[in-house]
C-alpha cells in the first residue's frame, strides 16, 4: 500500500472515529450521504479524506441517488455544491433525477432539473423519469417533468432571496405549505434569512399567531432561538401576542424559554405584562422562570 493510500485511510479513521462508522454497512456511498446530513464541513472533510462524492455501492448507486430516493432535499442539495454529477446511472441505469421521480419526490426533481439534470435519459429498460412517474401515479412529479421535457431550456429556479424581500417570500411560500416553502429553498433563498432589523420569517409568522406557517418552517430548518437586533425570539413575539398554540409549538422544537431580550425580559415576562394566562402557564410548564 502506497504512502497516499495510508494518508487517505489515516484521515479517514480519524474522520469516522467521532461516530460515522464505516463498518456499520460497509457501503461508502452511504459515508458520504451521513457525512452530507452532518452538514457542509462535515461532507467536505470527508471528501478531504480521500472518499470521492460519487462513490458507488454494488449497485453502482451513489449518496446523491439515496438522499434523491429518500426525498432529503437538504442533502441532494449538499451532494450537488459539493460536485456530485446530477447525471450520473447506477447499474440499472437509473440517475437521481429517476430514483425521486420513481418515489414522487416533487420539491427534489425540481432541483436536480435546476442543477442540470437530463429528464430525457432512460434506464436500460427504457423507461425515463416521466415514464416512472406517470406509472406510479405521482402527478405533481409528473406535470414538472414534462414542462422539463417541453422547455428547450433546463427548468430553473428562482434566484437566491435575500433581506426583507427573502424574509416576505419566505413567509408567504410557507403560508402555502411545505411544497412551495421547499421549492423557494431550492433555489437558494435560505430559510432564516432576516429583514433589516434581523427579523426572520419564523418571527413574522409568531407574531402573527399564523401557527400552520410556524410549523412549515420549523419542519424546514427554521432556527426557534434566532434572535433580531433587539435580542427578541419568535418565542417572545408569539408569547407578547398570547399565541399560545404557536408558544407550544415553538417550545417543542427547541426554543429556550428563558433567553432575555436587550431589555432584560424573558417571554414568560411579556405574557404576564399582557396578562395572557394561558400563555404564562405554557411557558412555566416548559421551565419558564
């Protein structure tokens, strides 16, 4: 074995040591796709290690066709800023674009379009993405690739929001639910991204008590404890408006019910100034003090 084999190997076990185990299933496409949901630095070290992203298993599948088969969204998206080839077949001559379309994965399809993906190729059986579709009765996923097949240009995405005109469309995709929130961050419009008093869209839909928009984008990644310029959280705004649906909603996924805001107050504080009972009594029930 050669002195940049041991390197690599080397690298490797120290990458894995933490708790990525390769000989969980021995199958490294699968390292690379835990890597990708351990976030950017993680996949990158990785790769670093000597793993290419587009490592294969028996199959000939790699990490971007599971994450496209599993509909991770957030992973396909990692895989593909960190090089993995859209068009790439596994032995079945499936691509990634085939895998989601086979599963409906809607939100995932239009990405891997965006990102440059053949939605004409097929499969050694001659079936392309539409076809796989079509024959499991994905609808939605089947009106996208055939828009794809018609434009004489790839299906794009909307360019990347930022600032108070990404905090607003934020808001509204996730007024529409999961699947337009979720086409919206495909295109690069980040899921926290502020207004100029460092609001966030969470903290929008909190402060109006809009409980269905609160879940869509905490299922989204929507940080619970994201603060603006004044120190207050999407907490303290549902808390000051007595949303106490939107309270418990946040608590449950994580919001710290004793953060302070510049003024010193905690969310508890401000449903007791506004005398919203129910409220106080959900965020003591959380350990509020």
């Amino acid at each position: 074995m050669n002195t940049k084999r041991i390197l690599k190997l080397t690298a490797l076990a120290a990458f894995l040591a933490p708790g990525l185990s390769w000989a969980d299933d021995n199958d490294a496409h699968k390292t690379v796709l835990r890597a990708a949901n351990g976030g950017e630095a993680s996949l990158k070290q990785l790769v670093a290690s000597g793993i290419p992203v587009d490592t294969t298993d028996d199959d000939g599948e790699t990490a971007l066709m599971e994450a496209a088969d599993k509909g991770n969204l957030a992973a396909v998206q990692l895989l593909l800023r960190n090089g993995a080839q859209v068009n790439r077949k596994d032995h079945d001559g499936k691509t990634a674009l085939m895998h989601a379309a086979d599963e409906g994965r809607t939100a995932v399809v239009q990405l891997l379009l965006a990102s440059g993906a053949d939605a004409s190729l097929k499969d050694n059986d001659g079936d392309t993405a539409l076809d796989m579709a079509k024959e499991e009765g994905h609808a939605e996923t089947a009106t996208v690739l055939r828009a794809a097949a018609q434009s004489p240009t790839p299906v794009s995405q909307p360019a990347a929001l930022t600032g108070k005109a990404g905090l607003k469309a934020v808001f509204r995709a996730a007024c529409n639910g999961d699947a337009a929130l979720k086409q919206l961050l495909a295109g690069g419009t980040v899921v926290d991204c502020t207004d100029a008093d460092g609001e966030s869209a969470l903290m929008e839909a909190a402060d109006k008590g809009n409980l269905p928009a609160v879940q869509v984008l905490l299922a989204n990644g929507a940080q619970p404890n994201h603060r603006d310029h004044e120190g207050k959280t999407a907490l303290m705004d549902a808390a000051s408006d007595g949303f106490t649906a939107v309270v418990q909603a946040l608590l449950a996924a994580g919001a710290d019910p004793n953060l302070r805001d510049e003024d010193g107050e905690t969310a508890l504080m401000k449903a007791e100034e506004d005398h919203h009972a129910d409220t106080a009594a959900a965020l003591r029930a959380a350990g509020a003090q």
